[in-house]
C-alpha cells in the first residue's frame, strides 16, 4: 500500500458518504469500522487497483468504485488513468464512457459486437507470489494451454482495468485461479456482463478457494470452462 492509495481511499469515501446520504463507504486499504449493519447500500472502493504497477510507473492500474445493495453489485465505475476515461458498468446491462480529456460520453460502447474465434483471442492470466504454489502450478499450466490455441496471454494484474479491457474489446478473457473476492471482483464482473460477456466464479475443489473467470464469448468460455474442469476446478456462472 502507498500514501496514495490511502489518500484517495480516504478522499472517496468522505465524498460518496457526503454525496449520497444514507450509503456507506469503505476502501479495502483503510481501516473504517464495521459497515454492514450501517446501510443496505455500500461503496466499495479499490483506490488503486495494481498498486506496484503504479508504484513501479507501470501504466495499469485504474481506480474502482462499485456500489453494492443488501450484498449485491448494481453499479461500478472505473477509472483509467492511462486513457483519461471512466467507465461505467450496471446490473441492468448498461455500459457508459466518459472521455475526460473531450468530456464526451458513450452509451452502451462497444456498439459492435466481439465475434473474435477462439484462435485470435487474448487472455490475461493472474500471477502473483499471493497465490499458493497449486494454484500458480495450475495458472503456468492454463498459460500453456491458452498459448497453443489463442493469440496469446498477457499478465496486467488489475482486475477492474482488465474488466474494462474486456467491455472495449482489447481482452477477451480473464482468468483468476485464486485470489481474494470482494473489493473488485463483483466491479469486473458486471463489466463482463454489461458488455455482453459472461462471468463465472471458480472454486478449487481440493482447497476450496476462489476464483473468477470473465469470457467476451461463449466459445472462448467454453474452451476455458472445458479445461478447467480437467484440472478439478468447479466453475459456476454468475448472472
């Protein structure tokens, strides 16, 4: 954690808890007391999603705001600070663009639908030392398989950034074998969704922990889903 995740964690929650009474805040790098019993409808806040990129000056990392109501996401926003644009994903399906730089905004972007084969996709893959030996055991072994059918693999690691990757077509899926769910998960997945895509959450059924599985097809979802059943991973579609 930085100075600066901190300082705009502590900077979102005061503004979202001013800007719209009755909502509580919380940002996963501060420590704000118990919300749950505070309010039904909760911001959840990553003030840097790809905190050692940024801290390494490495262009990708976006700040992400979802507000979830009675435990369920209706509504996420990210910010890209490489492209100066924030986008905006919600539960009834709705994408939204806003260029900072034209102050211009995009309804429902991509207009054009993802018809990309399973061959000329591009899939980002989750590494970190975080993960347990199995489950970066089992990512060096989807990177293998994904490279000898799909145009390649990229490791970005910033989930809500990718998840944005995915609505504007440069990502076509995302893969998280293990990590921790909550402050960005439900954010990247109602992008998926949002933009016609899918999501699906993992579980590891020797350890029980969980993952997540964004796909802009069905194809490519099902070529993902396929093979990760063989490695004993249990996927389950979120709708």
């Amino acid at each position: 954690m930085t100075e600066t995740d901190k300082n705009i964690g502590s900077h979102l929650v005061a503004i979202l808890e001013k800007e719209f009474s009755g909502t509580c805040a919380a940002s996963e790098d501060i420590e704000t007391g118990n919300t749950k019993n505070k309010s039904d409808a909760l911001w959840k806040i990553d003030p840097i999603d790809g905190t050692i990129n940024f801290s390494r000056g490495i262009p990708l990392y976006s700040v992400s705001v979802a507000l979830e109501r009675q435990g369920q996401p209706v509504l996420a926003a990210v910010y890209d600070p490489f492209d100066n644009v924030i986008l905006i994903a919600t539960s009834d399906r709705r994408l939204i663009s806003y260029n900072r730089d034209s102050r211009s905004f995009i309804r429902n972007a991509p207009t054009r639908p993802n018809v990309r084969d399973v061959n000329s996709s591009l899939i980002s893959v989750m590494i970190t030392p975080k993960m347990s030996t199995h489950a970066r055991a089992l990512s060096y072994a989807l990177i293998e398989h994904s490279v000898r059918h799909t145009l390649g693999v990229r490791i970005l690691v910033s989930h809500a950034l990718e998840a944005t990757y995915l609505a504007r077509q440069r990502l076509d899926a995302v893969v998280v074998l293990e990590g921790k769910d909550g402050w960005t998960w439900s954010t990247a997945a109602l992008f998926a969704r949002a933009s016609g895509g899918r999501a699906f959450s993992i579980s590891d059924r020797k350890t029980g922990r969980p993952g997540l599985l964004l796909s802009s097809r069905s194809k490519l979802a099902e070529f993902l889903t396929e093979w990760l059943e063989t490695v004993d991973l249990k996927c389950l579609e979120e709708r």
